[in-house]
C-alpha cells in the first residue's frame, strides 16, 4: 500500500541521512537500493483514480535530492514541499516521470496548480528516440533530420499545449532518467516548423528546493573570463592520459565577452591555471564567471572536471572550494558566490547515461544562481557569437531574464548556423529570472 511506501521510504532517508554524519563518503548503491523504492511509490500513486499531483511531485523531487546528495557525498538541506517555493506567475514547470510501460508528465502552472498527461510509450522505445535524437544532433555534416525531435516534442510538447496560455512566458524542466541528456530547445514542432526554443524560453533544473527561480540584480561590472586560448599544440593531461585539442576559436570567444565588458577582469592562455584562479576568486567578487576550457561532466564526481593550462585539470570538489573559498561540505545559499557561472566549452561523459548529474552537480557544488553549459564542445565561430549576443541581451537595460537572453542568442546564431549542434549544446541550469 502507499503508507507501507511512505513508512519505508522515511526509515530509509533516516538511516541515509545518519550514515553521512557518521561517513560521508559512504554512498548507498542509489541503482539497486534507493531508486526502485520511490519509483514503485510513484507508480502506484500515479495509478490511483484521483492522484495527489502535489505531494507525487514532492516525491519526485525527493528523489532528484537522494540522486544529488549520493552523487556529492553531502546533505543538501532538508527538503520542503513544492507549495513553498517562489512562484515565477509566467513559468510553467514539467515534470516528466519515465516508467517501464509509459511516460507521464506533470505540469506545475502558476498558482501551484497542476495537471497530468500520459502518453503510452515503453521506456525502451522512448530511450531508443532519445538516443536517435542525439546521434543526428552530433552530425551537422550529414544535414539536419527532424524525425526524432518531432516525436519527442509530440510527447512531451504536445500534450502539454492545451495548458500554455498567452500568459506561459517561460518553460522549465525538472528531468527524469535519459531525458536528462537531451538539449530541450531542440525539440521540433513540425505542425508549425519550428523549434521549442522559437516560442519559449528554456531552463532546466534537478528540482525547484535545490534550483528554483529567483530575481537578480544585473551588473555591468565584476565578470571574470578565464580560458585556454593562445596556444597552438595539444594538450595532455599525464594524470587522466586524456588529450585536448586546442580550442582554436575560444581567443574569439573571450575577445566577443571581453568587448561588452571592457573592465573585466580576464586569466587566458598560460595565466589560466588552477593557482591564479584560486587568488583571483580570492581576492575579487565577480557575479559573473565565464570560463571557456576543456570539461567533462560525468555520473561519477571524480570523472567530473575542468582542464587549466598545461592540460592540469580541476575535479568538482577543488572547483567548489575555489569558487565558495572555502573546504566545508555545507552548502552555502545559491547566488551567494555568483549570479552566473558559464562553462562554454564542456561536454557530457561518452557513453554515460547518467552524465548530466555531473552538469547538475556542478551547478549546485558551485554556489551560482544560475549556470549556463555546454552538452557538447562546439569549438567553432558560432560559439563567440552567440556567448556574444547571450551577453548583450543580457546588459539591455529592460532587464531581459537568463533564460530570453539565452532564447535571443540561439535564436539568432540559428539564423547563420540552422544545424542544433552550433547552438543547442547550451542548456541553463537553475535560476531562470
């Protein structure tokens, strides 16, 4: 029944919670142990004839909690219902649930209501169109093919039409399982011709108690650009045998930004290591931070990583203490350390299905309201222009959000570059205002 559910699950966070006092590097086996216990609750609660929509969505993001906190080897905080958090009166939130036998979708509108969906769909077909989609995203060269981005948005868009109203202004999304993986501006509405990204802004987040929406003053000043640019050759890290190519345009990319902000203050070429970053965030206050280096984003935290001059990397744990300056696992409260934090150049782990609690990862190690990143690196012009137009819609004095800035710039580079792969990669995590 439910309450045995309820009961289980509540004895399982204690002893969870008690074991990271005790050891927090000690992880429960999340897969075997942990997961299946809250999808069968979910099932179940979803099959009964009038469902609690709310409290299955505080479910849901329970169990985005568990997955980040075992993935980071902390305690995130104390979780809240979803009736608690800020409302943004224009955003409508998606909560896809893949099942064995369906996908169902919860819709969070404004005023804390909710609706429901269910399209009949296996979670192996549904993860065979994920992974088509993907594959045609990675090959510009062969032209654009539409077929799985149009079936993706039938299932998950579509539906979903009948709630957006005039009113909808942004769509934020709070992932589950492979979904996690796909860059949701792409999604293809071939009714109409488009692209998701056409109509709505876009953002996704781990879940609203650990990245929701929250308005931030915008400055002109106080950006910190850092990036490997300048050199010609490979770069080869001894520690992980890995070998980087040069990011031939990222000199363009810095260029772009550093024309917008003429005071900023900049760490390139061989100035971009991992001491000189350490001081700088030491001894300055920068709510923006845009980076454009080598990076990888992985399931495991230890896979999970930024590379610095010489090929050095920073792994999440150092990147967290360089940016929060300071070594405690206590969190401190988002938009604390930045407003913005930009890793224009990283990719998710090959092969990895679970890749993107690396990216989820980071944006909260991070301490930044909002961190916008790339799924895959593009080391091309397309990239320089549109961190360039991302930056200028930002500085426009009516205040544009993260998320319409983000929808200007893709939008835009669309216009010269038409193949998802030059201007998809992007996704914003977190903070969407």
């Amino acid at each position: 029944s439910q309450a045995a559910y309820d009961r289980a699950i509540a004895a399982l966070t204690k002893t969870r919670r008690n074991l990271q006092i005790v050891n927090p590097d000690a992880q429960f086996s999340l897969r075997d142990n942990v997961e299946p216990l809250y999808r069968e609750a979910i099932d179940l609660s979803l099959r009964q004839q009038q469902p609690n929509l709310s409290k299955i969505i505080d479910r849901v993001d329970a169990l985005k909690l568990v997955e980040l906190e075992n993935f980071l080897q902390c305690q995130l905080g104390e979780y809240k219902p979803v009736e608690q958090f800020a409302e943004d009166a224009g955003a409508v939130v998606f909560y896809p649930v893949i099942l064995a036998d369906r996908l169902e979708v919860i819709l969070r509108l404004p005023t804390n209501k909710f609706q429901r969906f269910v399209v009949p769909v296996s979670r192996i077909e549904l993860e065979k169109t994920i992974a088509n989609f993907q594959q045609h995203l990675n090959q510009p060269q062969y032209g654009w093919n539409d077929v799985a981005a149009a079936q993706l948005y039938d299932r998950l868009i579509r539906p979903a039409q009948q709630y957006l109203t005039p009113a909808t202004k942004q769509l934020v999304f709070v992932m589950d399982g492979a979904l996690q993986n796909i860059p949701v501006a792409a999604l293809f509405d071939r009714s109409r011709q488009e692209f998701l990204i056409d109509r709505y802004p876009v953002s996704v987040t781990p879940g609203l108690q650990l990245l929701g929406a929250k308005q931030t003053t915008r400055k002109d000043a106080g950006i910190l650009i850092g990036g490997l640019t300048g050199y010609t050759a490979s770069t080869t890290n001894r520690k992980r045998g890995d070998i980087y190519e040069p990011l031939t345009h990222a000199a363009t990319e810095v260029q772009a930004i550093e024309s917008l902000f003429p005071q900023a203050t900049k760490l390139v070429g061989r100035d971009f290591t991992a001491a000189k970053l350490q001081r700088t965030l030491a001894g300055g206050s920068y709510p923006t931070i845009h980076l454009a280096t080598h990076g990888q984003f992985s399931s495991d935290p230890r896979q999970t990583f930024i590379v610095t001059d010489g090929g050095k990397s920073i792994d999440l744990n150092s990147l967290r203490s360089m940016l929060r300056q300071d070594s405690s696992a206590v969190a401190k409260p988002l938009g604390t350390i930045a407003d913005l934090l930009v890793l224009s150049a990283c990719e998710t782990a090959t092969g990895d299905r679970r890749a993107a609690l690396g990216l989820a990862g980071t944006a909260i190690r991070s301490g930044a309201a909002s961190t916008l990143a790339s799924m895959w690196s593009v080391d091309d012009r397309s990239t320089a222009k549109l961190m360039q137009q991302f930056y200028r819609s930002l500085l426009q004095p009516d205040r544009t959000s993260t998320a319409q800035a983000l929808q200007v710039a893709q939008r835009e580079i669309r216009q010269q570059y038409p193949h998802p792969y030059y201007w998809a990669s992007f996704v914003l995590v977190g903070n969407w205002l």
